[in-house]
C-alpha cells in the first residue's frame, strides 16, 4: 500500500506543519480546522492566519470543519490535537474512519488521570488495532519545520511495515523520517521531554547559565530513560531522535513553548499569565503530573519531574529545580 491521501486533524501550528511535510511528499492533504472561518481562510489563501500567517502552503492542501469531508479517501489520519484533548476530540471521529486508514499520532503527553499514552488513548477511543497505529517524534518545532530547514524524525508503529508506509508518506526534501518499533520509547521520551524543558526554562529565567541548563538535561535524560526502560522500552532509542534530540530541541530553542513557559515561571510570573502569553498549549504543563504519577507507580525516582510539578501544579518557588539537583546524595554516574 502507498498513501496517497492524507487528512490531518488540527489545525494548528504543528498540524499545519505537518501537513506542509506531506503536500511536499506529494500527498493530497486535507486539514480538518474546528472553526469553519479558519478552513476557509487556508483553503483559498493557501496560508494559516492564526498560526504560521507568513507560510506559504501548497496548494495540495485543503481544510475542511466538516469532519465527513474531511475523511474521505484518507489513507492516513493524522491526530495533531493537544494530549489532554485528544480522547474526547476522537469522539466524533470514530464513525467515519475508513476501514483501512493507518492512525498516526503527533501528540507528545501522558492522559491525565488515566497515565495512557497517546496509542493507547486512540486505541481505546476509536477500537483501531494497534498495526493500524503510528506516532511521530523527534526533534520537530513546528515554525522551523514549516520553513522547510532541514530535519529529521521517527516513525514508529508496532507493526514495521506501518511505520514504513508512514515514513514513505512523509519523506521529503526537507525531513527525512527514520522508522522504529519502540512505540513506547518514543512516547516516554516525547511527553517526558516537555516537562524536563520547563526545568530548563526556569534555570535560564532565573539567571543561571549553560552549566546548569547542561546539566537539568543531562539528568533530565536519565530520568527520561529510567522511566521508559522502567516501561518497557528500548534504552536505545532515548539516544536517538526521538530521544536525545527532541529533548535539546525543546529544552533550548525559544521556539519551544514549554522553554518558554519555563523562562515566564523562572522569572516570577504566574503559570495563569505564562501561559495566556504563549497563547498555545505547552504539553509539559499539562503531563506532569500524570509523568510523575507513571513514574511512582513504575516505582522510578524523578526529581527533576517532581520538582517540575511542584513548581506548576503547586505554585512552588522555581529554585526547586536546583534543589532536585543540588540536594541529592552523591552517587555513580549511572542511568
């Protein structure tokens, strides 16, 4: 099987994004916008006004609020809604999914109150077989990926000829995909890195320099794979793309929102005000609590994580995240 058309559900800035990454791989894209008004506005000045106003898309592309018409002829369906989102979003989706059309996901969390990662939340909320499952990670801010500089990402399915489909689907000249099998290595590593890059947005917020940033990732990783291995996944995969990689994109780039809600919170401001100055949703806010409870069931010590939700869920002062650091007892360097 070739994909040849694409929908991708969500219109902002990384489904957008995305969408561009497969129009130039040749497929025929449509991209389901909530609001009529914005899918109409893509499809007849081929731009995203709220989004990535001054990126031209192809003219592959298409955008629809009509969820019917949007799935129509899908080979793939692309999810691009923001995880806490994303059970209750498939709800209108399901009915009309075609027979044979490989779900892939695009979001990076842990379900509140649940723990589920995305698979599985699709997996429940649509009844799709787990071979008819893919997700995409790596190192991808949706601005620089829409600008078409080069990168790279991960497929991964369960189901290697899945992930393979997908990765053909979304070759091209500008992202090259690399397939895996560890659905839940880069799950782990996708949702977790979002809440180790509100570690370092704090440390950067409050004045501290590359030393400390450097080390808040370096530990972050640790915990990162401690986590996933804890989990079930291949200790290889969080130093690839999915793993190490995705985990510096965010944890530096000014592009990342959750770096960004990070510096807000670093530099006293509120998380109320942070993140209404973002203005789009920064996963790690929203996952870190669900990360720290997978971890504690799992029986795993993530004190950068811990320290993370104390600072966002329970307003505490950003210098815990030294604290977590700091104040730990001298041991071997070991994962």
């Amino acid at each position: 099987m070739i994909a040849e058309r694409a929908t991708v559900v969500g219109a902002g800035s990384w489904g957008t994004a995305f969408a561009l990454v497969l129009a130039d791989a040749g497929l025929d894209v449509r991209l389901w916008a909530r609001r009529p008004e914005l899918a109409e506005a893509i499809s007849t000045t081929h731009r995203n006004p709220d989004y990535l106003p001054d990126i031209e898309l192809p003219t592959t592309i298409t955008s629809t609020s009509v969820v019917e018409e949007a799935l129509e002829g899908a080979d793939l369906v692309v999810l691009a809604m923001p995880a806490q989102k994303l059970r209750v979003g498939l709800a209108p989706w399901r009915d009309n999914l075609p027979p044979d059309a490989v779900l892939v996901s695009l979001a990076k969390g842990i379900e509140l109150r649940t723990g589920s990662r995305m698979s599985q939340v699709i997996r429940e909320a649509t009844g799709v077989d787990e071979e008819r499952l893919a997700v995409v990670s790596g190192p991808n801010l949706a601005r620089e990926i829409a600008e078409r500089q080069p990168a790279a990402g991960v497929v991964a399915s369960s189901r290697e000829a899945t992930a393979e489909l997908v990765a053909a689907a979304c070759a091209s000249p500008a992202f090259r995909p690399y397939t895996s099998t560890d659905v839940v290595g880069c799950e782990i590593a996708g949702a977790t890195k979002n809440v180790i890059a509100l570690a370092v947005g704090a440390a950067e917020g409050l004045g501290l320099g590359d030393n400390t940033k450097s080390t808040v990732i370096t530990r972050g990783l640790a915990e990162t794979l401690r986590l996933g291995v804890a989990l079930g996944a291949d200790p290889a995969t969080f130093s690839g793309l999915a793993g190490v990689g995705d985990l510096i994109a965010t944890c530096m780039s000014p592009l990342s929102r959750n770096h960004r809600v990070g510096v807000g919170l670093g530099r006293g401001g509120t998380l109320a005000e942070v993140v209404a100055s973002i203005g789009q949703t920064a996963e790690g806010v929203t996952s870190c609590e669900s990360i720290l409870a997978l971890a504690a069931e799992a029986g795993v010590e993530v004190p950068i994580v811990e320290a993370v939700v104390a600072m966002v869920v329970d307003g505490q002062r950003p210098e815990l995240i030294a604290d977590a650091l700091m104040l730990r007892r001298r041991k071997p360097e070991k994962h």
